[in-house]
C-alpha cells in the first residue's frame, strides 16, 4: 500500500523533467528528434511525443533525450 500511493508522487517526475529542459531551451518535439538523431538514435517524432505524454518510459529513453538536448546537470 505505501508503494503503490508514493509512486503516484514520482511517476510523473521524468515527463516534467524533460518538459522542464525543453521550455528552458526552446525546443519542440521536431528539435528533440533531430538532437536525438545526432547521437545515432532514429525515432519518429509521433513516438517520442506518446512516449513522454505518457510518461511511463525507460530510464534510458530519458537519458537519451537529456544528452540530446545538452543537459549536463539536473536538479530534482
């Protein structure tokens, strides 16, 4: 029971985070997907968008679009 009603307080922490990076770089989806083909990871922009609207994807697929777009640190 403790899980399950605090999970519900990070779940949507990761969608926020990358919606965070992108309004403070001005960057759309389109942007995002071509950050992202730069380091070698091809993903249509109608994917990426399901994905983080969401907001339940990997660990990596957040790692990778923080990379894309250049984020060297971050706070929580």
């Amino acid at each position: 029971m403790w899980r399950k009603r605090h999970w519900k307080i990070y779940d949507p922490l990761p969608k926020e985070m990358l919606k965070a990076e992108f309004k403070r770089k001005n960057m759309t989806y389109a942007d995002l997907v071509a950050a992202l083909g730069k380091i070698r990871i091809e993903e249509a922009e109608v994917n990426i968008h399901n994905k983080i609207a969401r907001g339940g994807f990997a660990a990596m697929l957040l790692i990778q679009c923080l990379k894309a777009v250049g984020v060297k640190e971050l706070r929580l």
